[in-house]
C-alpha cells in the first residue's frame, strides 16, 4: 500500500549535495564535492562528458533535499525538489521536477554494464545534506547514484533550458570556468543565467515556450 503526503517546500535551487557520486571514464566513482573541470563523467546516453562549470555550488551549507529510493538503489538519490529529473518512458525523453514524481514512477539507471534500464521508485521522503552542487556537461544531463538527470532546476522545459544555455557554453568556452566562480565556492548563479530566467518569467515567453516554473509542492510516499 502507498503513503502519500503533500507538502509545500521551500523553492531553492540545491540540485545534488556533495555526496553525490558520478562515475568517471575510467569506472571509478568519485563524490561531487571532489569533481575538477574536465572531468569526464557518466552522461544520459551513456558516453562520457567533461565537466564544462558548476552552475552553482557550495561545500558547507546545509540544503533540503528529496531522498529518492529505488528497487535497484544501492545508495538513494538526493536530490532538490526543483531539479529536472527523466522519466523512463519511451525514446522521446520527458524531464519533470523531483517535486512531482510519485512512488511507482519509473526512473532511467544506467547499469554498470552499460544498459539502461526503469528503475521504479519506491520510496520519497525528505532530508538535509551538506554542500549543493550543479555541474554543467555539454549534453546537459548527468548520472548521478545511478540515475539520470538533468543538469537544470527551477524551469520545466529540459530542451528550452539546454538551448538557452548555449549561450552560457559559449561563454565558458570564450573566457573558461574560472572567471565564473572559484572552483566549488560558486554560490551564486551566474549574472548571465539570472537574467535568463528572468525573462523566462515574461508570460509570453512562458506561453510560447511551454514552460512553467516549480510551485514548491512536492509529494512524499512510500510502499514500505
């Protein structure tokens, strides 16, 4: 039987903490809190990607995050209510905020092996953790414990976002990660982002785009 309870939490952009373990070209695992730029990491199609930024982080500060358990979890995904997350659904891949998934939703895993599997969820309950981090690969998806996600927050179009962020990979390839922040004390997101988002939040460009922004609900259950 599942145990389902709505909350409204607060509408901050932690994406992982620095628990977080994503797996490098070589097969070994190493925590976000540890990840250089350049590092080659475990992406969404199952190739490996360098890691171009963080979009933001911090190595000391406490955030809120959702504890996604799963049948196949050796370890559970933390991850920020706000945070796009992909579905196991079909070719066509469909991100949705953490916040609206629900246990019996099946996430995308990549086995050690390779494959790509749905890995159904059976558990979602909130915790705190130390540190935030979101780092930024070309394809703008990331393996993290595991599992799939995207590289962006707070907007619910994945393929707007990695458009618009174009703009953001161009920049670090003209002027390189360091003038954007220092190494995993980048706390604030980028003057550049911020402004587009803002104009993400113009009513026309909400509609045109098909976007819509995380309302802070979020659902917590269980099968346990």
């Amino acid at each position: 039987m599942s145990k389902v309870c709505q909350t409204q939490i607060p509408k901050q952009s932690a994406c992982f903490p620095g628990s977080g373990q994503v797996i490098l070209s070589n097969g070994s695992k190493k925590s976000l809190s540890d990840i250089q730029y350049g590092d080659l990491v475990l992406v969404g199609d199952g190739t490996f990607e360098e890691v171009l930024d963080f979009i933001h982080a911090n190595r000391d500060q406490e955030s809120q995050y959702l504890r996604i358990e799963t049948q196949k979890s050796m370890e559970p995904l933390l991850i920020s209510a706000n945070h796009l997350i992909f579905l196991f659904k079909n070719k066509n891949d469909e991100a949705i905020f953490a916040g609206n998934l629900h246990v019996g939703d099946h996430l995308k895993r990549i086995l050690d092996n390779g494959q790509t599997i749905a890995d159904e969820i059976v558990d979602i309950q909130l915790t705190t953790s130390i540190g935030y981090y979101a780092p930024l690969t070309p394809s703008g998806t990331i393996v993290v414990n595991g599992i799939v996600a995207s590289n962006y927050a707070v907007v619910s179009n994945h393929r707007l976002a990695h458009q618009t962020m174009s703009v953001y990979r161009l920049w670090i390839r003209i002027f390189g990660p360091i003038l954007l922040g220092e190494k995993h004390e980048q706390e604030n997101i980028h003057w550049l982002l911020q402004g587009m988002e803002n104009l993400a939040h113009f009513p026309i460009v909400e509609k045109l785009a098909d976007n819509t922004f995380f309302d802070g609900t979020t659902h917590l259950s269980t099968l346990k």
